[in-house]
C-alpha cells in the first residue's frame, strides 16, 4: 500500500492540480507509481516537489512507465525541419534524446550542452497584435494554448508530459491579459505555466455543442508546425486569425502517405474517471468531420467553431497558473488539460526546464459512438 498523498491544490476545483507528497521517485515500487498515476488522472496536473536530483534517464523512465511502450519523443525527429515554429524552442539533451532543455538566458554548460541560449517563447513573435513595449514586463499574455502531439505521421499524442525547474529567476507577478474584448485579466506568477482542464471544457458546454463535440472529428493540416508557421495567433493564444497566410500544401515538405494525416476525436476520454476531455490543438487545426459525413473546410469557420467551443473554458476562474520554484517536477495528463507558456524574461533572467513525452503507443481513445461509426 503506498504511502503517497495527493493533496488538491484548490479544494474547490480537485480536478486541476494538486501536489503529491511523501514521493521518493529514485525508490518506486509498482503501487507507489500506481498511486501517482492515479493522482495524475483525478487531478491532471500534480507537482512532485524537490526534485532537484533526478536525472535525465530518471525524467525520461518515470514519463515512460504511464506508456511502456512508447519509444520516441513526442515530436519525434519533426522539430528538425527548420521552418517549423516549434524548433527555436526546443534543445535536445545529446544523451538522453527524449528530454528537451527548454528555459531563457545564457547557460555556460548542462547535461552536456555547451554555451546555449534559451529563449522563452514570447507572444511577440506569435500573435498577431502585441503588448506595448513599455508594458512588456508588467502584463503578458498566454502565448500559446497547446497539447504536447505531433499530430502528424505515426505520431500518437503523448499521454504525459513532465516539466522539471531545474533553474526559476526570482519570483515578480505579471498581469496576464487576455485582450480578446472581455476585459478578462489574471494575476499570475512570472513564468507560470497555464493549466485548463479538458474535461471542465466539456462540461460546460450547451447540449448542443457536447452532442457536436462527441460526434465530430478534427484534421489537422499535414506538416502541422510548419504549415501555420506564417500565421499569427488571436490575442488569447486560442488558435491562429484567418488571413491567408498558411503555407500552401505543395510548400510543405512531401506528404508521404495520405494517412499521415491525422483525424482525431474532438473528445478523449479518461482512462480511470471515464470522463470526456475537449482536447483540440486549437493552432493546427484544418478541417471538421461532422457525424454525418460531411467535412467543414472553411478554415476561418472551423476556426471560429473550434475557439467558440474553447474559449469558454479558459476562462479565468479556470486557469490553473503553475508557481515555480526549483526542484518542482510537475506532470500533466496530455489527453485531458490544454496548456500554455506565459510571461517575459527579461535576457538575465536564466530559467532552465527539462521537459520529456513519448509519442503514445495508441491514439486518443474518443467517444464510443463515434468509434462504433468510424471503423
Ligand atoms: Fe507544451
């Protein structure tokens, strides 16, 4: 019987965060990683705390124990085509090719990397209207709300990410924005990660749009990164403006195979709540199969679909705004919450991460009713 403890860190939503304690990851007996994965599919977001010793192989055995059977980093070898926008973010640790190196500043040496920059992803190079300079280090905007996948060839969507701090700047707040015309704003802290559950943006959806989002599938576009590379996000960071800009289909590095594609659920269920996420990617998406065969192609329309179903749930009182601090290893439930990168660095402010998912070895599993109709 295991001994660890999951304790919610907001008794009001237990479904979004919570931190496990009496957890020794260097000693982990079957019932003990028994009761972390459950603790990580009732909350979605746990935080194992101080953890500064765990390594890279740890990092990437632990992340592979909710998937024996997954080998590859989520991303697989993807990230290397240089047009994508996900590969100036990105540095891979040489010995252990799972874990990324992700942060902000100068670091002289880590883990084998030698004199690398890191730079914190900021909304001005993604969306379309920005924050004025002047404003830049006291207000900041979710940059881009995500699930860790590929999306893309053999690729599956990972099933777990984890997030370790190995390095966290002195702690500021920041005024999160939304600028969407709501007027929504959220305290948060410098360099939070955002958490919104899945399973809360389901549920409050209308009827209507459940019974939509059960039955219709999302495409994503081919080469998924590098084909929205030109195109620049909403103010929320929920999905890309509609003008044109995505590469054209012969720019893109060759399709191989038709079923490269991918054409997912809109809704991935929970494997011990049985529970229904919205889980979109809502960047990359393309088109929309609806239930009864049709396909909605108008990117601008199945964008203005994807984020009125959405936009909702990362309302503010939904957002769960990660604190760092070192030693924090946080691991997420990648089939049931959305994410996102907050805040700005100014250049001296070293922040150091290490991040690792494997490309699951099967895919989401969705709605019943849907898979019955769609073999
Ligand atoms: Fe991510």
């Amino acid at each position: 019987m295991s001994k660890i403890h999951a304790r919610p860190l907001n008794p009001l939503n237990p479904g979004l965060g919570a931190v496990l304690e009496d957890v020794d990851l260097n000693n982990l007996s079957d019932s003990d990683f028994d009761a972390i994965r459950t603790a990580l599919y009732l909350h979605n977001v746990v935080c194992i705390k101080s953890q500064e010793k765990l390594t890279p192989k740890s990092q990437a055995e632990l992340t592979r124990r909710f998937d024996p059977e997954a080998q590859s980093y989520g991303h697989g070898k993807t990230i290397d085509a240089k047009r994508s926008i996900l590969h100036p973010d990105l540095k891979t640790v040489p010995h252990q090719p799972e874990v990324q190196v992700i942060g902000n500043g100068f670091v002289a040496d880590y883990e084998g990397l030698k004199d690398i920059t890191l730079k914190h992803p900021h909304h001005r190079t993604f969306h379309k209207t920005v924050i004025p300079d002047e404003e830049d280090l006291d207000c900041t905007r979710f940059y881009r709300w995500h699930i860790d996948a590929a999306l893309y060839g053999r690729l599956n969507p990972p099933l777990v990410t984890s997030l370790l701090a190995v390095r966290v700047p002195a702690g500021r707040t920041q005024t999160l924005l939304y600028d969407d015309g709501t007027g929504d704003s959220l305290q948060v802290p410098l360099g939070t990660t955002a958490f919104v559950s899945g399973y809360t943006m389901f549920d409050i959806l209308t009827p209507d749009q459940k019974q939509f989002a059960l039955n219709s599938k999302i495409e994503y576009a081919p080469h998924p990164y590098v084909w929205m590379s030109n195109a620049k996000s909403r103010p929320d960071g929920l999905g890309m403006v509609s003008e044109d800009r995505e590469l054209a289909l012969n720019d893109l590095p060759p399709i191989e195979s038709a079923a490269d594609i991918q054409i997912l659920p809109m809704v991935w269920q929970n494997p011990i709540t049985k529970k229904f996420a919205l889980q979109i990617h809502p960047s990359v998406v393309r088109k929309i199969h609806c239930r009864d065969g049709s396909i909605i192609d108008n990117l601008a329309q199945v964008r203005d679909i994807v984020h009125s179903l959405q936009r909702p749930g990362i309302a503010p009182q939904y957002v769960y705004a990660h604190d760092w601090q070192e030693g924090d290893l946080v691991l997420f439930n990648n089939h049931g919450v959305l994410h996102s990168v907050v805040g700005a660095f100014d250049k001296n402010e070293v922040r150091l991460f290490r991040q690792c998912n494997l490309a699951a070895s099967s895919p989401p599993v969705g709605p019943e009713a849907l898979s019955a109709q769609c073999v």
